[in-house]
C-alpha cells in the first residue's frame, strides 16, 4: 500500500486518556482554575455536541489535546523554568538552549 493511500483500520485521530500527559475530563475539571475550567467546559460541551450530532468522535480528538498538554505543563515540577523561556521567546529574547538527546519530552 503506498503512502498516499490511507489503511480504512487505521485511525487518523485518537483519544489519549490516562497517564500524566493525556488528564481525563474529570481531571482537567478538577485541576484546571477557574477562569481556564469554564472555557474548558464550554469547548468540551460543544465538541460532545458536535459528536452527539454527527457520530464523529474528531471534534473530541481535536479539543482535548490542548487541554492535556496545559494541565501536563501545569503539574511540571520544571514550570516556572518553562513559563520563563516561553515569556522569554515571545519578547524575542535569547533562551538557553540543550542538545536534543539530553531533553525530555513531557
């Protein structure tokens, strides 16, 4: 089968849930503040919406990564490392840089 083709059983979208990386709903109910909890559950109550709608699980696939990855970012013990090279990037300011084999992907 060549690459252009897709596999019919094989997903394109997937839905992580578990683990410290991939939080449940429940979860990023519980951990997220309140201001960030409330657009949660507004995004998360229109992509069940949009799935109840259609049977498509995708608005759900597309929404809860985003979400996954700020609680992920939240729980890091390296935040406010983290937080600080990002401020430091969007004012265009230089950051301090690591070879790639000695990092460590959330």
């Amino acid at each position: 089968m060549d690459e252009q083709t897709e596999d019919p059983r094989r997903p394109r979208h997937t839905i992580g849930i578990g683990g410290p990386e991939h939080a449940t709903p429940a979860e990023l109910r519980a951990e997220l503040p309140d201001d960030l909890r409330m657009e949660f559950e507004d995004e998360y109550q229109a992509a069940l919406t949009a799935a109840n709608a259609n049977g498509d699980l995708r608005p759900l696939a597309d929404m809860l990564p985003p979400w996954q990855g700020e609680l992920a970012r939240r729980r890091s013990p390296n935040r406010p490392e983290m937080e600080e090279t990002i401020r430091r990037l969007n004012a265009g300011l230089p950051v301090d840089t690591a070879p790639a084999d000695r990092t460590k992907i959330l």
